[in-house]
C-alpha cells in the first residue's frame, strides 16, 4: 500500500518551473477536496521575507557560512510557524524549497562541508518531505529564462552546474523520495507527470 504522504517539496536550478509546478500541484490537490498549505523558502514567514530581502537583494557580501545560517534561520520559522501546524491539522503541505537547497547551493555550490550542513539542520528539521520533485535543467537554459538576477541567480556559470550537480547527487542518494523530471519538457506534460506520481503514492487526497 502507498504511504499516506502529507508533505511534497519543489526543488531544482534557477529557472527550473518550480513556483509554477508546485502552485498547479496545489491548486489540483485543492480541487480533489483537500487542504493544501503552498508555501516556499525563503520567505514564507514575516522573518523569512526580512531574510529574503537580506539573502537575495542585499549589496552587501557575506561568506558562505553566514549565507547558510541566515536561511537555517528562516527554515527554522518556516518550520516552527508553517509546516508543523499545518501538518498537525492533518493537511497537506507543498513547498518551493526545502533544506536540499542549502545542500545543493551551499554543499555543493559554495563548498561548504555537507556534514556540518546537515548536523545545523538536524535540530530543524522536525518534518522533513516524504516526496521531492527535483525540475533537472541545464544551468544555462534555466538562467537564459529569468526577466531579472538576484545575487545567487548572478553567481558564474561554473557555481550554478556545480549546483544541479549536487541536485543530482542528492537525488542519486535517495531515489525511493527523489522523482528527477526533464524541466525542459512542456509545462503541461510536467504537470500531468507530477499529478500521476502525487496519485500513484498518495493514498487520501482528503486529508481524513
């Protein structure tokens, strides 16, 4: 039997259609009666939007460690404030982001040790998605999609393929949570593949 999956994440490469894919998860998920928390990091509590505003808009550098602290910091809140509550009211929880961002763009991006990475995050991360749809793209295509850069979305090129890299290896770990899907396929044939593998694993849609 499909286990009763309650909390699905978004991840993927600058310009990858994850905002996209995850809002139309949602909005389908809602259409077949259930209750669906959309949510995305960072940013998705009102410390996270200060956060935001420092991580992706702000002049002023940081180091590596410091950038991978700011956004334990807003996933801390976003855990505490979002996800447990809507979970413990026996919703669903969909979100652009997760921790395996700061793997991807920290670890493997930044060259942070991703056992330290991962031992900050353990005290986080009191829920933790049970599926995660990772929008595979070459970095150039996904960067040539974006009207605007923030200061992550500016790093080189040689940054960005170590990036989906580390996706890929994230993914490799663990392919029994990962589902890899080609973001260079049409947006609708994404959507349909996403609805049929939400379908496939979950079995109440309703939340009962």
């Amino acid at each position: 039997m499909a286990e009763p999956l309650r909390f699905v994440s978004f991840e993927g490469p600058e310009g990858s259609g994850k905002s996209t894919q995850a809002g139309r998860l949602a909005a389908w998920m809602r259409g077949q009666g259930a209750t669906v928390t959309l949510t995305h990091e960072p940013g998705g509590t009102e410390l996270g939007r200060e956060v935001r505003r420092w991580l992706l808009h702000h002049d002023a550098s940081m180091s590596a460690e410091a950038e991978f602290l700011l956004y334990s910091a807003d996933r801390a809140e976003h855990v505490r404030t979002v996800l447990e509550p809507a979970l413990a009211a026996g919703g669903f929880v969909v979100s652009d982001r997760f921790v395996d961002s700061s793997y991807a763009y920290q670890g493997y991006g930044r060259g942070l040790d991703l056992d330290w990475l991962r031992a900050v995050s353990e005290g986080i991360l009191r829920v933790r998605p049970s599926l995660t749809f990772l929008l595979d793209l070459p970095p150039e295509e996904g960067l040539a999609r974006l009207r605007g850069r923030d200061r992550l979305e500016g790093e080189s090129l040689a940054f960005h393929r170590r990036v989906r890299e580390g996706y890929l290896a994230l993914a490799a770990a663990e392919p029994q949570r990962f589902v890899v899907l080609d973001a260079r396929r049409p947006a609708g044939e994404l959507e349909a593949c996403i609805r049929k593998e939400v379908s496939d694993r979950w079995t109440d849609l309703s939340g009962s």
